[in-house]
C-alpha cells in the first residue's frame, strides 16, 4: 500500500510540475506578446 502511495504521490508531483511549467510558459509567452 506504502508503495502504491509513494507511486500516486510521484505521479501527482510530476503532473503538478508539468501543469506549472506550462501555466509559467503561457504567462510569459502573453507577456512577451505584450511587450512587442
């Protein structure tokens, strides 16, 4: 069970960074767009 935890856990981790990433790439894009 420990490991089907830690496993969810890496998962939701690596999807969260990958949301942000993106969410972070959108945010500049828009304001480089704004810029020019």
């Amino acid at each position: 069970m420990t490991r089907r935890s830690n496993e969810l856990i890496f998962w939701a981790f690596f999807v969260q960074k990958l949301v942000g990433s993106t969410q972070l790439r959108v945010v500049f894009g828009v304001s480089g767009v704004e810029r020019m």
